[in-house]
C-alpha cells in the first residue's frame, strides 16, 4: 500500500500524509494552507547598487590574472635582460 496524500490547497501538488509543508510550493501549516492571493510573502530588498557575482563573469580576466601575467611577462624580461 503506498503513503497516503493529499493535495496541497496551494499549487496542488500532492504532498505526503503527515508532512509539514508542501514540497512543491512550500505552504505550510504557518500559512494556514492559504491560496496564492492569501499568501504574505516577505519580500527582501536588493539594493539599487548590488551587483551579481555571476553576472560579472565574461567581462574579461580577473585582476588576480592580470597581476599574474604582468608577474611572469617581468621574470621573463629580467631572464632575458641578463
């Protein structure tokens, strides 16, 4: 016999028999089970100047590469200097 559900007044996924939340939409018992309209979700605010770390990458190389190239491109003048 497999575990009883029951579906979720939320997003309607099923969710196992003695669960505390959704697994889908994350209604709880704290929500009430509430619809979406009746849900008040905390929002967090991104301030205008953050910026993501994912989005920075493409932008070219890191100063941590340059710094290296610029260290090698100097042993290699001062190799080739003596």
């Amino acid at each position: 016999m497999g575990k009883r559900t029951f579906e979720c007044p939320q997003c309607g996924a099923e969710v196992p028999e003695g669960r505390l939340a959704c697994p889908e939409c994350g209604s709880d018992d704290r929500t009430g089970w509430q619809d979406a309209d009746e849900l008040d979700y905390a929002s967090v605010e991104i301030p205008d100047f953050y910026e993501d770390p994912a989005s920075a990458r493409g932008r070219g190389p890191s100063r941590l590469v340059v710094a290296a190239l610029l260290a090698l491109l100097a042993m290699l003048i001062w190799v080739l200097s003596r």
